[in-house]
C-alpha cells in the first residue's frame, strides 16, 4: 500500500472532544517521531490537553485503546512500529494488534486511529515516522483521521436522519 491517493482535507475544530492517543514504546526513535505527529495533529485541530497513556509493545494497544473508549474519549489514537523478524512472531504481533483495535472501534463506537507502521525494516519505519527526512507523516494521519472520523460520528448522533449532505454525483430526490 503506497501513500498515494490520501484526501486533502482543512482540519476541522475538535475543540470539543476528548482525544486520547495510546502509544507502544518500542523502536523508540520512530515512535517519537509517531507521537509527536499526533500531537501536532492534535494541536492544528484545536484539541486541548490530549490524553498520552504508553503501552510496552503494539501487542498491548489494544487492550489500552478499549480502556480509553470505556472511559468515555470521543476519539483514540493508537501508534506502535512492528518491524519483521526471522519469525512468525511479526504476523501475530501485527494481526493482534489490528484486528484488537478495530474490534474496539465497532464495539465502541469510537474512531481509532490507525497508526501502526508494520514494516520490513527500520528505514521503512523512518520514512513514515514523521521526523526530518521521513517521506510521510503517519502520527499525524492517524490522528487526523480519527478526529474528523469523531467529529462525524457526532454529527449522526446529532442528526440521526438528517440529510445534510449531498456530494457533486448524488441523484436529487426528486419524491
Ligand atoms: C516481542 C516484540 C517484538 C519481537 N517486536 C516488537 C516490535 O517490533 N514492535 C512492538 O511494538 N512490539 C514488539 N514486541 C513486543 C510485543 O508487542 C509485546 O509487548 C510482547 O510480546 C509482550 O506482550
């Protein structure tokens, strides 16, 4: 999966949600890099004092994410770096840890964002991690993407059958 194709999108005002970020600790360099993205994020949406809650390893951000949403956070963000070794232990690592938070986004109901790099090797890992010479910004489009997910989420429980939306190819109803 390449970088290629993600939207452009103006951050929206988040002010008004609770937003926590889960972060796993190992590859220590590249998780910074990861952290500091979603905090960036955090701040060009106007999100005040995001919650920080570290985990040992991507393994364990599951259970972590499906606290945060227990508590009541309108949006989480989960990041952690897994980099391929000579074992299988990779895929379980990475399999856990994605389908475990996608399982407590559906069973919450709360936008997780996915910021979990799974890569062949560290450069790989560096390239996404958002610090000087990365090619791309992964901490800081999990987040992004988690905080506009929250804000339409809130929209629909607003406005459950509202149509306030109708994009350039939709058929006018017309009844
Ligand atoms: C054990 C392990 C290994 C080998 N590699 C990584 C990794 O690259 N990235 C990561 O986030 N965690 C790794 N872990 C730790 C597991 O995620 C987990 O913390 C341990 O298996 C303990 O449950």
């Amino acid at each position: 999966m390449s970088g290629a194709g993600a939207p452009a999108a103006a951050p929206v005002d988040c002010s008004d949600l609770r937003v926590a970020v889960v972060a796993a600790s190992w590859h220590e360099r590249v998780m910074d890099g990861l952290l500091a993205g979603a905090m960036r994020a955090c701040a060009d949406h106007g999100v005040v004092a995001p919650r920080v809650v570290r985990v040992p390893g991507s393994f364990e951000l599951p259970v972590a994410a499906q606290a945060l949403a227990a508590a009541g956070y309108d949006a989480v963000v989960a990041l952690g770096v897994v980099i391929r070794g000579g074992t299988p232990h990779f895929d379980y690592v990475c399999s856990a840890a994605t389908d475990g938070l996608n399982r407590v986004a559906l069973d919450h109901t709360v936008p997780v964002g996915f910021g979990l790099l799974t890569c062949d090797d560290e450069q790989q890992a560096l390239d996404r991690a958002g610090l000087d010479g990365s090619r791309e910004d992964k901490g800081y489009e999990a987040a992004a993407a988690a905080l506009a997910t929250a804000k339409v989420l809130a929209g629909v429980r607003e406005t459950p059958s509202a149509a306030t939306h109708v994009d350039a190819g939709a058929v006018p109803d017309l009844g």
